[in-house]
C-alpha cells in the first residue's frame, strides 16, 4: 500500500484505522473522510465529507484523484441505534419506515456511494482493497436469535452489494479485494449500550480492531475478494 483513505475516521474504528495506518512505514498518505472537522498532520489529509451526501463523496473523490488516488478504502462509518434514541427492534410490531430508512441510509447506501466514485480511482495494474465494516449479525446463515430487523437487513444488503461490486470490478481489476469486515464488539460509542450482558473479554479497544483488520486485509488477495471476514481472519457465512 502507499495510500489509504478511511471514510467515517471520526468515529471509535474510522479513527483507529487512520492512526494504525499513518503509523506504518508502507503507507504514504492517510485520508481521513469525516463530516467532523479533524485537525490532522503529518500524513493524514483530513476531507469534509458526509457519507450521506453523495456530492460530498464525489468531491473527496475529485480531490484525492487530483492530490494522489488510493490503493487501500475502508468505508468504517455506520450507526446500530434510530437517531432517537430507540434502539433496535426486538419485533416486527417496532418496525418504522423512517427508521428503518435511517439504518439504510448509513449502512448500506453510504457504502455503496462511496464505491460508486471511488473504485474507478483504484489501480489496475497492482493490488487495491475496497473493504466496508459489516457486522457478523448481519450474516443470513448466522441469525439463530432474530430481532434487530434494520441493523440485521442492512448489513445483509451491504454484504450483497459487495459480493456484487466484487464480482464486477474484478472482471476489470483482476488484482483487487473487495471484502466485508466483521471488527468484533468494539468499544465504541455504537457498541456501549449494549455491552452490558457480554461475556468478560469479548470487548476489544479500537487500536487492538484496527491493527486486527488491518492484518486481515493484509493477508486477503484477489482470490478472496467478495468475501466476509472477521477480525480473527475467519470466513463468515452470507
């Protein structure tokens, strides 16, 4: 790799991975795309960008194909809760609309936005990875328990569109990896909530997910691409 953007870099793993990234010798600029204003150096390059707009992605598109495209994206943004405060449904009798557009907005139209107008800017002559933060309860063969519908359905369709993307761009890109990534329970301000019930040691810290995704992407090749992985390198079931 010699350039990474991270999309979502305000946020508990968007942030880590900028700064595991900045930190290795192999990596010569770090974007950093977030709708919060970041006071960054080095080799982070901080773009305004929310997820959401897609005339906002497109222009942290033009910029970094004018000031150096990147052969590593990792679309690291996402939400589990309503913007109200609700929580996940526990049943179809909670489903809502507006909410449910909400958890789709965020979590799988960003994503695909994001490859709209950024994987044209992917090499095609050497390895590139376009990878997104799944969730392994987003995995159809996985659900054993249910509930959860929006945050459930819209990782499941982020899953699909990247098998899709992978399918496609490889056609054209025959180096490339296009994955989902599932981090773990991260402690994070997405996860908190719900980290009460969880056994002792199955919460990891940001810097600890962000250097075990990073060396899970570090070990995919092309052979893997449309894949969904975990943070410990195991395949997870669509």
């Amino acid at each position: 790799m010699t350039c990474a953007c991270i999309f979502g870099a305000g946020g508990g793993i968007g942030s880590a991975l900028v700064e595991a990234l900045a930190a290795r010798s192999d990596v010569e600029r770090v974007y950093a795309a977030s709708r919060k204003s970041l006071a960054l150096g080095g080799k982070i390059v901080p773009l305004a960008c929310d997820v959401t707009d897609e005339g906002a992605i497109a222009e942290a598109a033009h910029r970094m194909e004018r000031e150096g495209p990147p052969d590593l994206v990792i679309v690291a943004s996402g939400a589990l809760d309503f913007a109200d405060g609700a929580g996940p449904e526990r049943s179809y009798r909670k489903l809502d609309q507006a909410r449910m557009a909400q958890l789709f907005a965020l979590n799988t139209i960003a994503p695909a936005m994001v490859a709209r107008h950024v994987l044209p800017l992917l090499p095609r002559d050497k390895r590139s990875v376009f990878a997104a933060i799944s969730a392994k309860v987003g995995s159809i063969a996985d659900n054993r328990l249910g509930g959860w519908h929006s945050y459930r359905a819209s990782k499941a369709a982020l899953n699909m569109l990247i098998r899709n993307f992978a399918i496609e761009f490889g056609r054209t890109h025959r180096e490339s990896v296009i994955v989902s990534l599932h981090p773990g329970t991260v402690d994070t301000l997405l996860s908190r909530p719900y980290q009460r019930n969880l056994p002792t040691g199955q919460v990891t810290d940001a810097a600890q997910a962000a250097q075990s995704l990073l060396t899970v992407i570090d070990g995919l090749g092309p052979a893997d691409s449309g894949g969904f992985f975990a943070w410990d390198g195991q395949s997870i079931p669509f």
